[in-house]
C-alpha cells in the first residue's frame, strides 16, 4: 500500500470505525530509534483528542498521530480521479 498522503481519509487502528479524520500535514522527526513520521489530523467525526496540536489549542480536533497508526479508508488522489 502506498505512504499515507495530506488530504487522505484515515482510521486510528485502536479506536472504533467512527474515529475518521483527514490529513493536513505531514512531518518527520528525528528520535532516538531514528526517524518517527507523524500526520496532522483534522477530526471529522465526534471525537476529539485529549491533547490538541500545539499549533491550534483551541481545535480539539484537530492533533498529531504516529503515521504507524493510521489506515487509509480512502485516498485523496483516488477522489480527485474520478
């Protein structure tokens, strides 16, 4: 499966179907185990996370995930295709 993409519909493999948000930045950091890729997501559905980006505290829907633990439920590419 191809790399999850800014503007792909994502799933949170350890939360329920309804947690769906959307990608709007991706970024990669250096760590100690070495480089740890993360997503911003914008929640479109009634979740909210419990530590909000640090770029918009005022958004609880808006927060980073480890991209380790994301699925792709349909892509952005795909949608602009058809």
């Amino acid at each position: 499966m191809k790399p999850i993409e800014i503007g792909d519909l994502v799933t949170h493999v350890l939360m329920d179907e309804e947690w769906l948000g959307v990608v709007v930045e991706i970024k990669t950091v250096e760590t100690e185990l070495g480089e740890k890729s993360k997503a911003l997501i914008h929640l479109s559905s009634r979740h909210v996370f419990s530590k909000p980006s640090r770029q918009d505290p005022g958004i609880p829907k808006k927060g980073w995930v480890d991209i380790d633990w994301l699925e792709i439920k349909s892509r952005a590419k795909e949608a602009d295709e058809n």
